[in-house]
C-alpha cells in the first residue's frame, strides 16, 4: 500500500454516540470489514476514510 491510498483509522470511541438509524440499537464494529454492525437491524453501515456512512440506504444486509 502506498502513502495516497492510507486508510484513514476509525475512532472507537464513536461507538459510544452512534447507533443504528433503524432500530437505535447499539453497534459493533467490525475492523477487517471496515464496517459498523447492527444485528438488531441486520444491518452493515461502511466506514470510509474513518467516517461511517450512517444511512440505511448504504447499509449492506446481513445474511
């Protein structure tokens, strides 16, 4: 990996302020993925650059 394509680190201490949109249940984030888990929601919510992308509309679904 070169110095441009760096992933920007995710803050863990979010987790404490962020739930999902869905349910407002709490989420686990998922560090190989990259993504912010709802089980209560069955849901996936992409981190990008650090930042989570928090819309149900962006979600990937869980099987």
């Amino acid at each position: 990996m070169n110095d441009t394509a760096k992933t920007v680190a995710f803050d863990r201490r979010m987790l404490e302020a962020l739930v999902c949109p869905r349910t407002q249940a709490t989420l686990e984030y998922d560090a190989e993925a990259q993504e912010l888990i709802s089980k209560a929601g069955n849901l996936a919510f992409p981190i990008r650059n650090g930042i989570p992308g928090m819309l149900v509309d962006e979600a990937r679904a869980l099987e």
